[in-house]
C-alpha cells in the first residue's frame, strides 16, 4: 500500500495509523530562511531569497517529535547542523542514536561572504519500551563512512548521494538513491514506513521500490499532486537511473561482505545484513 495524501501533519495527527519507521524530511529553521541570501554581482549587492516554503514551526517541530515517540522502530528525521540539538530535546520519548551526515555536494551557498554548507544531518532515533532502550535490528552496511561520498572510486563502496539540480523539482527534493539507502537500512519488507512531510513523494516511491507500504502527507496541493502522479506512474529516466545505480552499488558493497569467520559468530550479524541489503537490490531491480 503505497498512499499519497493531501494533509497537514498538524491536523490529522491523532487520526495517524500506527506505523513501523518514520523517514522524513521537515522544512529548514527559521535561522536558514533568515540567512537565506544570494550576493549579488556588477553592484547589485545583498538580495533575499525566497525557499518556496514556511520555515519549521515550534507546532510541526513538536508534531514530528511526538510520531517518533509513535513508531514501533526506526526514525530518521533531516536536519540542518544548526537544528540538531533541538530535535534531540523534542524527541526526548525516543531513544536518540546518534548524527549521520549526508554530505550532498550541491548545497547551495546561500551567502557569497562565507563557506556554504555541504552537509545535512540525519538524526536517528529508536522507540523504547516504557521509556527504557530494547534490542534493535537494522540492514545497514558496516561503515557509513562514504553516506554520499564516493572515497574509493575502485571498490565503489556506496555511489554517492549527489543532491538533485534542475528544473521541475522540490526546492529541497532528496536523491532517489538516499531514500533507498534509508528506506531499506531502516525498515523491513511489508512494514508501513510514514512520512509526514512528504515533499514531491521521494520516501514513497523508495517504498514501493522496495516492497515496503507508504503512508505520505503533503500539505502543499500542488506538491502532493505531483507526488502521487510520480510514485503512480512509471519511473522517469531520472529516477530510473538513480534506481540502477543503486541496485548495483549496494549489489557491489553487500557482496563483499565475508561470509561469517569469528569463532563465536560475532560477524553473522554482519553477513545476515549484507544479504538483507543483497535481497533488497534485487527487488529495486524487478521494480524498474
């Protein structure tokens, strides 16, 4: 079930179904929005900047915070460094795990005067059992050390993450290759992955890829529109080449894992994630 919904988080949010992962991508602070400016050139000076959406709320701040004390698993919530902490003192009902970068590449610089970001945070979390830490399971690789960067272009550990440019696409649109990373690291076929801030649908069509269910809210009509139209329809060449390039970097990364050697089993673990990852590439392949 892959459902794209026209709908703010902040008025449906006790009507939600209950849910295995959260993956979402909320909107920037208010501090990028205010920083938000282009220097000008020949003269033209400062000039402001317009993202094309609301800045983060307190309301929907508190909103996501509350699905991540809901989900009976994973959660990985997007995030500029500067709002890192305060998402971890919102989602204080969940287990906080720990900081990913992605670093992205493209990110715009959105002043000429200093160095623009090249990086976003992914914050994870996991539920707890009456406020106490339980056994967790995930299908990620070993190291995430090249999480959207291509260190060694021979072993091609992970292709990188590169952020969209171009044309016809949401202001803070993610890779399709990202959300499959998530998406398949941080849920189980068959479970119900949701994502409040859905933006132009990348989280669900990474879940219909990928044998997982969808519950996606967008706010924005037209936005929602155009999500449910691309997770429906059939991949476009953009997301048809994203897809493949997936499915044979983490095919590449998965096969290398050894099978297990330590006497008392403490890399089966290890191997069991691998061919979970393995298993995964092969449904994406089906799928496009």
């Amino acid at each position: 079930m892959i459902e794209v919904v026209h709908a703010d988080l902040l008025e449906c949010l006790d009507s939600l179904p209950p849910f295995d992962a959260l993956i979402t991508d909320p909107p920037y602070s208010p501090h990028v929005h205010e920083n938000a400016t282009s220097a000008g050139t020949g003269g033209m000076g400062v000039r402001e900047r317009d993202l094309g959406f609301d800045a983060l709320s307190r309301d929907l701040r508190g909103a996501v915070a509350s699905l991540a004390a809901r989900a009976s698993r994973w959660s990985c919530i997007f995030s500029d460094f500067e709002g890192c902490y305060a998402w971890m003192g919102a989602c204080e009902r969940a287990e906080y795990i720990r900081t990913v970068p992605w670093v992205r590449w493209s990110q715009p610089q959105l002043s000429g005067d200093r160095p623009c970001t090249g990086a976003e945070a992914v914050l994870v979390f996991h539920a707890t059992n009456a406020g106490k830490p339980f056994r967790k399971h995930w299908n990620g690789p070993g190291s995430l050390v090249a999480f959207g960067v291509d260190y060694d272009a021979e072993a091609r550990t992970h292709a990188p993450r590169r952020a969209l440019r171009g044309k016809d696409k949401h202001p803070t649109e993610k890779p399709l290759d990202l959300m499959l990373d998530l998406v398949s690291w941080f849920s189980d076929p068959g479970e119900l992955v949701l994502d409040p801030c859905a933006g132009s649908g990348t989280t669900a069509l990474a879940c219909r890829l990928l044998g997982r269910s969808c519950l996606a809210l967008e706010r924005d009509a037209e936005w929602a529109r155009r999500a449910k139209a691309r997770v429906d329809s059939v991949l476009s060449d953009r997301d048809r080449v994203r897809a493949q390039e997936w499915c044979a970097s983490t095919s590449a990364e998965a096969s290398r894992v050894p099978a297990p050697k330590a006497e008392n089993g403490s890399d089966v673990k290890t191997r069991e994630r691998a061919q979970r990852r393995e298993s995964d590439a092969a449904r994406v392949r089906v799928a496009t």
